[in-house]
C-alpha cells in the first residue's frame, strides 16, 4: 500500500511531508506540545485538563497554558492545531457564564450545530465493541445527525537500528472491528423504515429554561436544544429483528493485514498513525485509525547517537600501518573508507553522509549524519604468519632497530656538541 508520511520528531513541532497519500500515516510523539493527547477526553473541562468545579480564573489560566503550546505561530502541526481550535471552542463556552450552565445542564448537544465537530470528537468515548442494539437503541452522533466516529487501533512494532535508520516497509496483522457485511452496518436482519417522529434524524427538539436544574425554578431564558428522539431512541428507525450475523451491533471483528511503509530516522517511541484503518464507525460513522507505537532493538555492532551511527572497525596491522582503504558497512550499504598511514588503536576516523536522515536546517529538505568508526589493530599469531613473512619482520626489525640507533647516536652528539659549546662560552666569560 503507497502511503504518505509525516513525522514529528519526538518534542518537536517539525513535519515532514514524504510522499502524497492515499492513507495519511503520521509519526508523532504521544506529548502535548505536538497538539495530541495520550487519551482523549469525553468533556469541556478534561479538554482543558482541568476540574468540572474550576472557577473562571482556572479556566482562563488552562487555556492560555494551552493556547501556548498548541498556538499556530510556535507550533506547525497539524494536530496541534486541530487541537488549539479545540481548546479555543471550550474555553468560549466555559468562560461564558450562560454558556457554561446551559453546558452543564444540558449537554454540548443544546449549543446547536456551531459545535458539532467538538461534540462529535468528546462523544468518542464508548467502548468499540458496543452492547447488542447499541445501532438499534440510536448511537448517533452530534448536532446535525451523523454516526459516531469508529475506535482507534493501537500496536507495538519492534524494528532493528538499521532499519529505523534506513527505513523500511513492515506487514502489520490486527483484528479491528468492520462493517457487517449481512446487514451494511444497519443491525438489522432487513432494512428498517424511517421513524415518523423524528423523521428518521433520531434526534428532536427539547426546550429547557437556564437555572431550572440548579434553583427548581425558571431562573433563566427558555432555550432549545437536540435531544435524543424517544420515540425510536435515537436509531432514526422503526424497530426490527437484529442482525444474527453482528447481534445489532452493525460491526464485527475482523483480521487485516496492512503494509506500511516506515520512514527513515524513526526513533523508539514515536507513533505512526495511519488514519482511517482502525475500527469501523456506528451508524455510519467515519473510521478510527491505526497507530502504531515504534520499539527500536539495539544492535550489538551500532550505535545511535542524535543522527550519527558509531561502530568499531578492527584494522589489519599492515593497513594501520602504511594506510589504505577499506570496504565497510553502513546502513546505506558498503563504503569505502580511507584509512591514514600510522593509524592508532582508539583512532576514530569519519564517513560522511552515512549516518541516519534528518531535517536540513530551515526545512529545505533532508540530509544525513555521520558514521564514526572507532580503530582497533589486530596483530597476527604466531602461526598465522608463514617463515618468509617472519624473517621479512626481523629483517625490518633490524633494520628499525638501527635507525634508532643511529637516530639515538645522532641525538646524543647533538646534545654533547651544545654541551660543550655551552661549558666553552661559560669558561671565556669566567676569564674575561
């Protein structure tokens, strides 16, 4: 499956875009300051992270809190700005006295169509598997109809470093729950007729005075709002025999298996989302998504460090010696690496461009760290080395050993020689 790619670097706000999808995959990290939240909240003033009690000083302080950190102009994500609209909508209705009460007493439902996207984004909150009927008994969506927004999927991938470093496309089998191919997600065994109250909306009309749950009298404007129509209970449908495939729930469970592709530079514990591959919506719903929380194993021959990869390289003693190149591996395949004449045991020599992607600076495009190599020099046994090749090396250990002779013979006139010079100097002042 081609799929297209963003990722959030872990605390981080940049994006980038890999190729144009047909199923939006996400990388993100699971903390707030990317816009996303670990679980999501079912009301105004979990959106907020605050007490349903707060007074409007704490209301007002959580959602500048808020507002920094997801705010458009510090943070570029897509989610986080999904988010601040989000938080920006509770807190107009939460820092509004009416509307905070009429909020409490009545539900989000009685703000009217303005808030529909929110109501329908707190309302995901039921279990996936749902209770028999739960299509029959009317789980609808918010102001304006609709159906209810499917679950997430959550798993655990586990890839090497060198995969995670180099990408790669893994093979992902899951159970979630899928349309009921018997009944079309209807949950029932036939089609059923349009409820003639209602007019198959499942929802009505309920007036509701300000106050009245609070004081047990008409203390404020008489208001309307949506409620959930009594007459077929929400369903928008007249009430059938179920579906014995699905037992009314319009869903079943189903196996997949879903190839997705992971990009370059992941590091453990971010989350690939890929959208709409989760559980099947009710009634019609949309789906949720997949996502994937990223386990990078360790390699026992790499290490990650930022964006550059270290290793050891063990060096034939002839090559640290008089120097040359040698083939080594990377994650981008094998290299050649030129390696100094003397080299020295705990050298670190680099290769350029072979290390993991990342960002260039200013988002113009990607560029790659480094691969470090740590020398170490191996000496040949004993019987490793055949009779020439011994006598070779004593030869040249004669003939080291006589250049440092000399050399020590040379050095030892050369200090006489200014010794002597320099007791000559002393003896001609001393006469004068």
């Amino acid at each position: 499956m081609q799929v297209g790619i963003c990722s959030f670097s872990v605390n981080k706000s940049n994006i980038f875009i890999f190729a144009k999808p047909t199923r939006t995959v996400v990388i993100r990290s699971s903390s707030r300051a990317d816009g996303g939240h670990t679980h999501r909240p079912h009301t105004l003033y979990g959106l907020l992270g605050i007490k349903r009690s707060a007074t409007l000083a704490e209301i007002r302080a959580a959602y500048r809190n808020a507002a920094r950190q997801l705010h458009p102009d510090t943070n570029a994500s897509p989610a986080a700005q999904e988010d601040f609209q989000r938080i920006k909508a509770a807190y107009e209705i939460l820092g509004d006295s009416s509307l905070r009460k009429l909020y409490d007493n009545v539900g989000l439902q009685a703000l009217g169509p303005k808030f529909a996207t929110l109501w329908s984004y707190l309302g995901n909150g039921s279990d996936d598997a749902g209770a028999p009927g739960d299509e029959q008994r009317g789980v609808r969506a918010g102001p304006g109809g609709g159906g209810v927004r499917g679950r997430d999927v959550h798993l655990v991938l586990g890839i090497m470093l060198s995969e995670a470093a180099q990408g790669t496309e893994k093979v992902l089998s899951y159970a979630a729950m899928a349309t009921c191919e018997d009944c079309q997600g209807s949950g029932y065994s036939s089609a059923p007729p349009a409820c003639t109250v209602c007019r198959g909306s499942g929802q009505i009309l309920k007036s509701q005075y300000l106050g009245a749950a609070d004081s047990g009298q008409f203390a404020g404007p008489k208001v309307l709002g949506l409620d959930t129509c009594p007459a077929c209970a929400g369903s928008g449908r007249v009430d059938q025999p179920p579906c014995t495939s699905c037992l009314g729930r319009g869903r079943r469970s189903s196996s997949r298996d879903l190839a997705v592709r992971i990009p370059a530079g992941v590091e453990r514990g971010q989350v690939l989302r890929v959208c709409g591959e989760g559980g099947a919506g009710r009634c019609g719903g949309p789906p949720g998504d997949l996502l994937v929380r990223l386990e990078v194993y360790p390699d026992p021959n790499l290490e990650r460090r930022g964006h550059d990869l270290h290793s050891s390289l063990v060096l034939d003693v002839f090559v640290a010696v008089l120097g040359g190149a040698v083939e080594v591996e990377t994650v981008r395949g094998a290299r050649m690496l030129q390696v100094p004449p003397g080299s020295q045991p705990g050298d670190v020599l680099r290769l350029r461009g072979a290390g993991i992607i990342r960002a260039a600076p200013g988002g113009a495009g990607t560029v790659r760290g480094d691969h470090y190599f740590t020398l170490a020099v191996r000496l040949p046994s004993a019987h490793e080395l055949c009779g020439a090749s011994r006598e070779l090396l004593r030869q040249l250990a004669v003939v080291d050993s006589t250049l440092r002779l000399r050399r020590n013979s040379a050095i030892s006139d050369e200090c006489g020689a200014a010794a002597a010079a320099a007791a000559t100097a002393a003896a001609g002042s001393t006469g004068g």
